[in-house]
C-alpha cells in the first residue's frame, strides 16, 4: 500500500479557510489527507501547536493565511511568517526535513490554489516518507 | 519526621558543571542556618560520602534531596532512583537538573555521534583502533564495568518523581533562601509547600526588570560584544536577544543587570509547556515590523537568517523537556 501521509492545517477563518470551503463547493478535487483546523487569525498559531502536531505524528504541518496586507488584525499573517521561518529551521536543526512545513497566503477567492497548494503538499510528503519522529516509537 | 527535629538532607550531583554547589555555598552564613536545622547524609562537592552509606539508609529516612545536574549517565539515573526511595522530598535544584539545562543541548546528537566527535574526529585525538567507551570489559578474568552513556540528556523528572523545582543556572541566592526557609519551616511545623511547586516567580522576567520598553521593533540583531548597550533601555529593543518575556522570573533580573540579555535560564513561565517554542513565538513577534508592508520575502528571510542557530538560542536551557526534545535517529537533512 502507498504511504498516505497525514497533514495538519491550521486555516485562518477569514482567507483559507473559506478558501478551503470555496475549493469544496465548487468541487475541486484535492487528497483526503489533510485535517483542517479553523483559527481565527494566522498569527493566534502558537508554535507549540506546531510543534505538537509533528510530536503526535503529523508528517507534515500547512498554515494558510490572508495575503500581505490583508490580515484582519493587521500583522498575524507577517509574524506567523517569521515564525515559521524560524520553526523551519529549527525543524532541521533536529534533523527533519523544512519541507515538512509549509506556509501559504491563501484568499478567501482561491479555491483553486488552495487545491493546488494540498495537491503539492500531498505529493512533497510522499516523497519525503513518513515522519522520521514516527520511527523513534 | 518529628517537628523540631533536626532535618536529613542529601545533596547530589549527576551532569553538572559544579555550579550549582558552589551557588548553594554562595548562601554564605546561612549555610550555618542550614548546619543547625539540618545533618547532612550526601554531598559528594563537599564531604567524603560513599554510595554504600545511602544505600543502608532505611527507605524514606531522609528528608529533602537537592539533586542537581542533568541525567546523562546510567550511573545517574541508578542514583536518582536510589535517592528518590531514600527521601520523603525531591528537589530539582538548579536548571540542570529542572529542564536538562546546558548538558541538555547535546540532545542535538546522539551517542554514536558524540562518541565520534570525541573519541575519533577532533584534530588533537590520536585513536587509530577507534575505541569508545564500553559499559564492560573482562581484564584477568575480572569484570571492569562503565556507567552507560544514554542516546540522550535527561531531566531529572523524566527518570524520578520530582517534588519541587529550584530553577536557574546556577539558581539565584535570594531562591535559595527561600528553600531554607522552606527547610527551616518543614523542620519546625512539618509543613511543606504544595506538590510541583516552582520556587521563582510565577510571571515573566520582563516584568521584575527594570528597563524601559517602548514597543519598538526590531530589525538588525546585535551581539553582545559588538557594542556596549545602553544601561535604561530593554535589550531586546537594543537587538540584543533577551529572552525575557518568555522566561520566569525570580533571578532578580541579574543578567540584564550586567548589561547582559536573558539567556532563559529560568525556564519557561508557569503557563507554558515548551520554552523554546514561546520564546521564538516573543522574537519573531519584535523582529522588523514596523515597514513590513514593504518588507518582500528575501526581506524577511534574510532578518530571520540573522538568527544563526534557533535551537541553541531558544532551547539554550530546556531542550531535553521540548516538545521535540532530541535530534531525529535518520536525519533527512544535515
Ligand atoms: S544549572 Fe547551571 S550552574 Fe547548575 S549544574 Fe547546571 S550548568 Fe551548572
Ligand atoms: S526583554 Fe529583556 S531587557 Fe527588555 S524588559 Fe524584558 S527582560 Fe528587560
Ligand atoms: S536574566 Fe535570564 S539567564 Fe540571567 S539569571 Fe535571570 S533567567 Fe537566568
Ligand atoms: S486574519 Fe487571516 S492571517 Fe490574520
């Protein structure tokens, strides 16, 4: 069987995640293999979240947040950016791939990328493996 | 125990850098304070106790352990358990032992790796049979035995029960006091403070420091040696890394008091379950705000980039208890 890999979303409520709700009414076609959760701004991602959900087994961790600029609350999106950037880092620092995280600006019109975006993801994750923290067990 | 009797105290040390002994010398004259309510049954730093002498203690005879250090060696964790049965209170005492602490940061590698850095790669090294240490050996027939050398550092929590934590590095002399106070009181009433209980401050360091904050931004990250920082402002707003607002209070802000930044010996305030993950999240949050509309991405990646190595900086002291607490077996990325 082919290694299905489990992704862990964190949507803000204003862009991606209606992104997400966009890319389902209009049917658009993307792997069942991401678990969705709704925050109301990207910059309320503790990255201890983060870091839980790759702890628990996520082979990879998606945050989709409203492009520059367009933050409800003015600059969540740009820390959150910083954050994961430094999150990347550190993330092959302990010797696991940055690919693994993946950030995205994602409006509330493109359900079409968000797609695409999950798309991507879902193939990246696939090549990668599973999480090398799932072989420590 | 009997109120008014006089207290069984042991002290121990597992991966330490000996600090934390002297810290507990630093007390000056109350460590008379300490001779009179307390006898004294461990203390390798000090007096010439064998392990022997614990082990024919009775079960729970002694009181409080001051355990400090990290747990990095077999013969540690054999000592933490040995000490945990032999006494009714265990005190983390010192950063070390609290979170892993400075030991703690070999967690980003492993035996194999360690062992070949230090017994095979460095320059000064001349070891062509390649030999690293061995937990047993057979020499005329009799068996020579080494404590094993874990894959990784431990806090002292993850191996025993632990009842209190005295953090810092070494812990701050005012702190202390206030666990010989908590020992005098125990020897007098029998009463002792709750379970988990940290004996620092239950808010973030920025909060007993004395600088002035304006909420600047900031985007050029600066070293300590590079200049000499102004003496009233928050060395955070200077580009210092101070790790403050993310870490406990209770040193009495010393660094900062040294014109130093925090370092985050403290561990992380009461709220929080990963340091290192609440301290990026306090970093990230001040680094080049202020223009970020026109900030692009290589803008931006190249003020994170100013932060060379995330991991030591925002784990310095607590990696071994971080959610990911130690570097992959089959690394995907050097
Ligand atoms: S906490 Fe600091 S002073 Fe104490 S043993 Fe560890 S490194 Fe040394
Ligand atoms: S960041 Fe550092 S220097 Fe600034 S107020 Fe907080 S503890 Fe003080
Ligand atoms: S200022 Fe920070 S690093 Fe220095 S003693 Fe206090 S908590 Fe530790
Ligand atoms: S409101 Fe969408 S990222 Fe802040």
């Amino acid at each position: 069987m082919s290694f299905e890999p489990k992704i862990i979303g964190f949507a803000c409520n204003w862009c991606t995640y209606a992104g997400a709700d966009l890319a389902g009414t209009s049917r658009l076609k993307y792997p069942p293999n991401i678990r969705l959760i709704r925050v109301m701004c990207t910059g309320r991602i503790d990255p201890e979240f983060i870091l839980a959900a790759f702890a628990r087994g996520a082979d990879g961790v998606f945050v989709g947040g409203c492009h520059p600029g367009d933050c409800h609350y003015m600059s969540g999106n740009y820390k959150a950016k910083r954050r994961i950037e430094l999150l990347r880092k550190m993330l092959a620092q302990l010797g696991i791939s940055p690919e693994r995280l993946r950030m995205e600006f994602i409006s509330a019109a493109e359900g079409a990328k968000f797609a695409q975006v999950i798309r991507e993801f879902t193939e990246k994750l696939k090549e990668l493996g599973p999480s090398p923290l799932k072989a420590e067990e | 125990m009997a109120e008014g009797k006089k207290v069984k105290l042991a002290l121990y040390w597992a991966a330490t850098c000996g600090g934390c002994d002297v810290a507990t010398l630093d007390i000056e004259e109350r460590i008379l304070d300490l001779a009179a309510i307390a006898d004294i049954v461990l203390w390798p730093v000090a007096m010439d106790f064998k392990y022997e002498d614990v082990e024919t203690l009775e079960d729970g005879s002694v009181d409080i352990c001051l355990f400090n250090g990290a747990v990095r060696l077999g013969e540690h964790e054999e000592l933490a358990k040995l000490l945990r049965q032999k006494c009714k209170v265990m005190v983390a005492f010192g950063s070390c032992a609290c979170f892993g602490g400075i030991p703690g940061l070999a967690n980003v590698a492993n035996r194999e790796q360690i062992f070949n850095i230090a017994y095979k790669e460095t320059v000064s090294t001349e070891n062509p049979e390649g030999v690293t240490p061995q937990t047993e050996l057979e020499v005329d027939g009799k068996k020579l035995t080494l404590p094993v050398f874990f894959d990784e550092v431990f806090a002292l929590d993850r191996v025993v029960d632990v009842d209190y934590y005295v953090p810092g590095c070494p812990p701050a002399v005012e702190r202390i006091n206030d666990l010989v106070d908590i020992v005098a009181k125990y020897a007098e009433t029998g009463e002792l403070p709750p379970k988990g209980a940290v004996i620092a401050s239950e808010k973030a360091l920025c909060e007993e420091c004395p600088r002035k904050r304006e909420e600047k931004r900031i985007k050029e990250i600066r070293r300590p040696q590079d200049f000499l920082p102004d003496t009233e402002k928050c060395l955070l707003e200077q580009g210092l890394i101070c790790l403050g607002p993310a870490t406990r209070g209770g040193c009495g802000a010393r660094c900062i008091n040294a014109n130093m930044p925090c370092r985050g010996c403290y561990g992380p305030t009461a709220a929080v379950r990963d340091h290192g993950a609440s301290v990026l999240s306090a970093i990230a949050s001040v680094l080049g705000l202020e223009e970020e509309t026109e900030l692009t991405e290589e803008q931006l990646t190249a003020i994170t980039d100013q932060i060379k190595d995330p991991l030591g900086t925002f784990y310095r002291f607590t990696l071994p208890v971080a959610l990911l607490n130690k570097v992959v077996q089959k690394k995907e990325v050097e």
